[in-house]
C-alpha cells in the first residue's frame, strides 16, 4: 500500500542522510519508527482513570466552601492530627 506523509524538510534532510549513512532507505527508517511507536503503545495500553467518587450528597451540612481552615480542620481531623 502506498501513501503519502507531510514530513518537515529539516527532519527529511536528517533522515536521508542517516539513511545514507546506514545503507538503507528513508522508507526503512519511517517503518522502524512506526513499528517501534506502534509496539510501545500496545505494550503500555490505554489510559484508564481509576474509580474516585464518593458516596453521599457532597459537601456536609453546615460546611461552607469559603471556611478553608474549618474544611482542613474536617479532613485532618480524622488522621489524628
């Protein structure tokens, strides 16, 4: 199959030369690059955001958002601090 790929002409010119230098081609390097690119995403999988929520109806009653010392009070003083 062919296609064709928008490649910068600074990293085209590097890419030529180090083919040259290697005695293979700028096809061979693009495959090597998506195989290697390709391999590593298979092999790390996908993202998965682990699971976070909470039970409950969100912020306590009597809580106010704008109390920063009473909000660290509440979550500090359930680890002994």
């Amino acid at each position: 199959m062919k296609t064709t790929v928008e490649i910068p002409d600074v990293l085209l010119r590097d890419a030529k030369k180090l083919a040259a230098a290697q005695g293979s081609t700028v096809k061979a390097l693009i495959e090597q690059g998506l195989r290697a690119v390709v391999a590593e995403r298979k092999r790390r999988g996908g993202f998965t955001l682990r699971k976070a929520s909470f039970r409950g109806d969100g912020l306590a009653a009597g809580q106010s958002l704008q109390d920063w010392a009473a909000i660290r009070e509440a979550i500090y003083s359930e680890r002994g601090a």
